[in-house]
C-alpha cells in the first residue's frame, strides 16, 4: 500500500485527545509558522472539509476535499480526490487521523493513503516525515495541557 504513518504516544485521556484533534485543528495542524484555517467544515460522512494554509512568507495553499469519515470520539478520514458538491478532483491522497486508548494515555495515528507509489514519494520529498511529525508534536503538547511556542 501507498502509506506513510507518523504516530505518537500521548499521555491524556481520549476524550481530551479527540477534544484538540477535532475541534481544535486550526491550532495543530500546521507546523509553525504555518497556520490552517478552516474555510468550511460539515464533519460527517459525505461533509465538505476545505481550509487554507498560510506560510510565514506570505503563501497560500488552498485545500479542498471530503470527509470519508468522521466518527466521534476516534477517527476521521479526508480525501482531496472529491471536493465541493461531490465534484471529482484529481486525487493526491487520502488523510486518516485516528486515536485509541492505550494504557494511561491515547496513541494517535495519522495515515497519507495515496494512490500511487509515485504520489507516495512526492509525498516524501516534500517532507512528509517533517511536516506531519510537527503536527503530531504539536497536537501532543496541546492534549497534554504543554503550551506551543508562538
């Protein structure tokens, strides 16, 4: 499969764990000095997921797409192959963003399914181990009560 993972321990609860990663994305999705906002989220199956991104310099990368999935309290998926109105769009990847309880704390995962090997080493050289191992740290110290850096 055309995968890339990152994955982290997390010492709090579920429940707060899903609390920062659903409702507080804008907050750790990006890793700094990037900031995500969110143009239109509908989080259910079948629900339109668009945000931009914005760079320190000034850039711009609209993200269009939808969810595949959401479900409360442990995981939700987004694809960028359907976008606005059940419009096809040419696909780059499907996003997983999961947690499950273990032990005293919350394992968190985070899927890039894409679909081609081709796409999956773009995916790489563009820094995927980077850029959504910052996100994991910073959706880490926020659901571990940790303030981020501004």
């Amino acid at each position: 499969m055309n995968e890339l993972i990152v994955t982290r321990f997390i010492a709090a609860p579920p429940e707060e764990v899903w609390d920062v990663l659903a409702n507080r994305q804008e907050e750790w999705w990006c890793p700094r000095p990037w900031r995500a906002v969110y143009d239109f989220r509908d989080p259910r199956a079948g629900g339109r997921c668009d945000m931009t991104m914005y760079g320190p310099d000034g850039e711009v990368h609209p993200q269009k797409g939808t969810y595949l999935a959401y479900d409360e309290g442990r995981r939700f998926a987004v694809t960028d192959a359907i976008v606005g109105d059940c419009q096809p769009a040419t696909p780059f990847m499907i996003g997983i963003w999961e947690i499950a309880p273990e032990g005293d704390g919350t394992r968190y995962t985070a899927r890039a399914r894409h679909w081609s090997e081709a796409d999956a080493q773009r995916h790489l050289e563009m820094g995927f181990e980077a850029g959504w191992g910052a996100c994991a740290d910073q959706l880490v110290e926020l659901a571990e009560g940790r303030s981020l850096p501004e």
